[in-house]
C-alpha cells in the first residue's frame, strides 16, 4: 500500500542495496497500475475504485522520490502505469503490444496522445512484444520509427524462449532475412549519430513542455488537415 508511508518506506529499504552496492542509475517500474482484489480500503481512507487511477503515481511516485533521494536528483524511471501529473516521473512506454501492423499504428498514436498529454519522454516495444515474432517488414518499419522517437527500444515477452525473442539477429533468422542485420545498423548508428539532437530536443520539452514527437497540428495549428493527420508527426 503506497499510500502509507510506512509500508512505502519498508518496500524501498529493501531496494537500497541496487543503488549502494551494484550502482544502478534507475528502475523499469513494470505493471504499478494493478491493484489485485475488490473492497479493499487505502491507508488514506480510499477505496480500490477511487485509486483504481492515482495508485500508479503513488507506486512510480514512491519510487521517484527514493531515487531523487538517493542520486540526488541523477536517477531514471522506466514507467508504464501513471495518472494526470505522471510527467513528474519520467521515462514511461505503451506497455505489452502485439506484434502487428495495428498495433504499430496505435502505437504512434499513443506517442501523440502522450506528447499532447504532457508526457513527452515516451517509447513503445517496436516491433511489438507479445504473440508470434514480428515479420521482417514489420521489425524494420517500426524500427526505421523509433529512431526518431523519444526513447528507443525492442522487449520479448518471453527472452527464455528464442522463439519470441525479439533482437534483430533472431528476427533476421526465424524470418530467413538476414539482411535485417544491415539495415536495421543502418538505421541504429542514425539514432546514435543524432543524440546530441535528441538530447537538446529532451531539454527543450523539459522547460517548455513542447513534445519531441509532435503531431502535426501542434506545427500547423491553422491547417485544418492536420487535424485529423494520425500517421506522421514532426520530431523536435
């Protein structure tokens, strides 16, 4: 229960040593929206359904401040649950997609939705995370996306099994295309080569609250088109 802060304090005393000892910088806060059983009562007074949407800031919250505590304000978090005023607690992705051309195109609306929300710092499982492997076309084209995306990243549901395994030299083998190798280095030494912009378009929509991935009427407010244009956006 996050809402106390006994419980809270307890929980995160046990993390410490990944900070002290090992020196990890952040967390990947996984699932923090789920709250597991009916009729329960919060520590503040407040039942599951009038949490059911602020429980995931206070559970990425709690985290946050332990890691501003700790690092000083130097940490991260990895984030896929949160509520208005999740911007306060940075990273944060779409969560579980499947992998499908679909998705893909929901995917780039939820980035859209975020930045417009006030999320700007959002990335998604490109190529997708669960159900069978991406094809090669699929991997590629979302990959060729993420590039210019605010965070870049592939996950498998299940890393265990090579079959679902998402990095590009198993997608390149179980689809027999191995020249997703060469393309895909392509489009990864792109991303790398653009960090200072990326960076410097990170720190603009830290002060401004501008998006990095903005959708095209947020470009051309006075174009009616752009209203409805869902599949394309500037970046930066």
């Amino acid at each position: 229960d996050f809402t106390n802060p006994e419980a809270r304090k307890w929980w995160l005393e046990k993390r410490l040593y990944l900070i002290r000892d090992i020196g990890i910088d952040g967390f990947k806060i996984d699932g923090g929206e789920c709250i597991l059983d009916e009729g329960l009562v919060f520590h503040n007074g407040k039942s599951e359904e009038e949490m059911r949407n602020q429980y995931p800031n206070e559970f990425v919250g709690g985290y946050w401040d332990f890691v501003k505590q700790q690092l000083g304000g130097e940490g991260v978090l990895f984030s896929r649950a949160g509520y208005k005023g999740a911007q306060n607690f940075p990273l944060h992705w779409a969560g579980d997609d499947a992998s499908t051309f679909k998705a893909f195109r929901e995917a780039i609306n939820a980035g859209l939705s975020s930045g417009i929300s006030g999320i700007p710092f959002w990335g998604w499982d490109f190529g997708g995370f669960s159900g069978e492997i991406p094809t090669a076309e699929l991997y590629l084209r979302s990959a060729q996306m993420s590039v210019f995306c605010p965070i870049m990243q592939y996950h498998s549901e299940s890393m265990e099994k090579q079959i679902y395994d998402r990095t590009p030299w198993n997608v390149a083998e179980r689809t027999n295309s191995p020249y997703v190798m060469d393309i895909f280095k392509r489009y990864v030494d792109l991303r790398m080569n653009i960090l200072p912009y990326i960076y410097q378009q990170a720190v603009v929509s830290s002060r401004t609250g501008i998006p990095m991935m903005r959708a095209m009427f947020l470009e051309y407010p006075h174009d009616k088109d752009c209203i409805t244009l869902m599949g394309q956006y500037m970046f930066g």
